[in-house]
C-alpha cells in the first residue's frame, strides 16, 4: 500500500489535467452516495464537523475521505480543513493508497469549480473576483484560469493582510491583481466570482449583482452557512454540483427555499446533466449563472485515480 503526501499529490493533479478527468468523471457512472455529517462540539465558538464521503465503481477501486472541519482554527493560525483519502480495489477490498486528503480536496473542489465555470460563465469574461482567502482560495484562481482568459483578479478577505499574503502567492503573466477593500465595489466590476469563505451570514447581495455575471460558491456546506443573500439566489440561474447534496447541505439554497425565494424546480441542473448536455442552463449573455458546490465524493474518487496514474 502506498502513502502518497501532500507534496506527491500536488505534483500528481495539475489543474488542466484534474478538470479534464472529473469531466469525464461526471459523464460516467460512479456510485456515491451521500455523505454522512457529524457536528463536533469544542471548547471555542464554533461547532467542528466530521464529513465521511465513500465512492466507487463496480469492478474498479473504492475510495472514502474523511473530512474534519474546525472552523476556529483560524484563530491559532491552523488550517480549518483537514482529510485524509484511503483507496481500496473494489475487486477484493484491498488497500491501494492513503492520500493526502487535504491537497487532494483542494485541488479538486477548485477544479470542479473551474469545470462548472467552462459552461456556465461567458466566454468574454476578464476579471475574477476572489471573496475568501484561505488555502482553497489560490487553488481556484488558478483553475479558473484554466478555462477563461482573465485579465485582472480581484481578492477580498476579512483580513486585508491576508488578502496581500494571497497575492504573493498568485503569479501570472499579463494579470493584474489587486486587493479590495470594498467588496461592493469589487462585485459591481468582477464578471466572476468565486467564494469560499466559512460565513454564517450572507456576504454578498443580489442587489449588488450586475447581469452575466457568474457566481461560484464553494464555502457554505452546512444548513446554517449562506455566502449570499436570498436575492441572489433569486436572480440566478442555478445549476449544483448534486441536487441531494445541494438540497441536504448548500445554506443558501435551502434558506432561499425555505423563505419561498426560490422553488425546488428553480434548481434547474446539476453538473452532471450540464457536462452530458442533457440540459443547457446559460441561454443568454446577460443572464446571472450560480453553481453551487458542496462536494461529491465521485470529485475525490477522479482525483485519487488521477495520482496513481501521474505517479
């Protein structure tokens, strides 16, 4: 069995090669369901979760990660993320690998993102504002560089230092990029924009959106999480990365329905359907797209098939 480190698995998932593979990985069966969420109390003022996420393909390999989410790490300057990703083969239940789950969440999560954004921002975007800067913030920008020419990036954070940390992290040719002090401002000129922030409360408004914009949310995964408000939602046409996990799980979009913002069918597609255009959800130009990711253990399964095969 082999223990693959972070290092090994950055080296293995390059961001081009990565969004091609869940491409592919969303165009075929891959059994996976949803995941199982346990709330850890702690000593501080946030509840911690245990996320346990299991995938396989019959004949093939089983994968599960285990996720546990301390949100007031941050604090004490730790990662809020922490996983661990084990491979079986689905042909004797033998262990293949144990993986570095983080920088395997990581890359994966933003790819996933970048894949959505393939087919729902539109083609003459250039700038991409980043609402959120922590370790997956880096890892997005420079996914979704992979599937549209930006100009300029924009990064907004709580902290304006580590808004500036994250920029001498991002180097890129003919880009320029900025820190936003005023996140309004930063909205009304960004044609992308990707958050991934742990907020309970919305940070983004609808009336601050501008039409054929794209939205990417990737932070809130529980009930009780929303990175925008309700208008927002309501604006937008929404695809998720899987309907039961965005109706079990995505803040947003169960709090836009449980206060009649939206309806179920509102929810127009998942990622999946997009990829296999079984459905088209961006008709025109003008139109405000939003995907909404929570995470599908079938993203981690691609991934880790990925790293045995570049290692």
């Amino acid at each position: 069995m082999q223990i693959i480190n972070a290092d090994s698995v950055a080296r293995a998932l390059p961001y081009d090669r990565l969004i091609e593979s869940l491409r592919q990985a969303f165009s075929i069966e891959t059994i996976s369901p949803e995941r199982t969420q346990h709330k850890i109390k702690t000593n501080g003022n946030s509840d911690a979760t245990l996320l346990m996420m299991p995938a396989w393909k019959q004949g093939k390999n089983v994968g599960i990660k285990i996720v546990s989410v301390f949100p007031g790490n941050v604090e004490h300057n730790l990662s809020a993320v922490h996983a661990n990703y084990f491979l079986l083969d689905a042909k004797n239940g033998l262990p293949k690998a144990v993986l570095d789950g983080t920088e395997l969440t990581l890359r994966r999560t933003a790819c996933t993102s970048a894949l959505a954004a393939d087919y729902l921002a539109n083609h003459d975007v250039k700038t991409l504002l980043m609402v959120g800067t922590g370790n997956l913030a880096p890892h997005l920008v420079k996914a979704h560089m992979q599937v549209r020419d930006y100009s300029k990036v924009i990064i907004w954070g709580r902290r304006q230092k580590k808004a500036e940390e994250l920029i001498s992290l991002l180097e890129f040719d003919n880009i320029k990029i900025d820190v936003a002090k005023d996140l309004k401002k930063a909205v009304s000129i960004a044609d992308v924009i990707s958050c991934a922030t742990l907020s309970n409360e919305p940070l983004i408004l609808g009336k601050w959106l501008k039409s054929g914009q794209h939205l990417d949310l990737v932070g809130a995964f529980t009930p009780e999480m929303r990175e925008v408000d309700n208008q927002a939602v309501a604006l937008s046409k929404i695809t998720v990365d899987t309907y039961d996990g965005a109706l079990s799980e995505s803040g947003e979009l169960i709090a836009a329905l449980k206060e009649g913002a939206i309806v179920e069918k509102d929810i127009l597609a998942e990622l999946a359907e997009v990829i296999k255009e079984e459905k088209i959800v961006r008709t025109k130009a003008d139109e405000i797209t939003l995907f909404k990711s929570v995470g599908t253990a079938l993203e981690d399964l691609a991934a880790a098939e990925l790293v045995l095969s570049n290692l």
